[in-house]
C-alpha cells in the first residue's frame, strides 16, 4: 500500500510541477517528484512494475511514431 501512496504523492508533485508557469518552480517540482515516483516503484510488486514498463515503452512507441 505505501508504494500506492508514494506514486500518487510523486504524480500529484509532477503534475503541479507542470502547471506551475515559472520556469524555476517547475524545474524545483519536476526535480522533486522524481523521489516519491522512483521509491514508490522500487517498491510496488513486481508484476506492477512489468505491466508499468510495458505500458511506458508502449507509450513511447507512439510518441516516436506520430513525431
């Protein structure tokens, strides 16, 4: 449960770090959010962590295609 918490916590900090409009407070929030996001998925089992990296690789393979 505390990996859960951890990648909602580092989701939350990223995605504020992406609204914030100055560029310092973003840089400072995407900085920080790379913390609870990577904890959070050392941590969560480990079919969670090949459903993730499979749906991460997915999601690049489109963006590389549309570019």
């Amino acid at each position: 449960m505390t990996h859960c918490i951890l990648l909602l916590l580092g989701l939350v900090i990223l995605w504020v770090g992406i609204k914030t409009a100055d560029e310092v407070y973003r840089l400072a929030l995407t900085s920080a959010a790379v913390i609870p996001l990577s904890w959070g998925y050392f941590t969560s089992p480990f079919l969670f962590q090949c459903l993730s990296g499979i749906v991460i690789f997915c999601i690049y393979q489109m963006y590389i295609s549309y570019s």
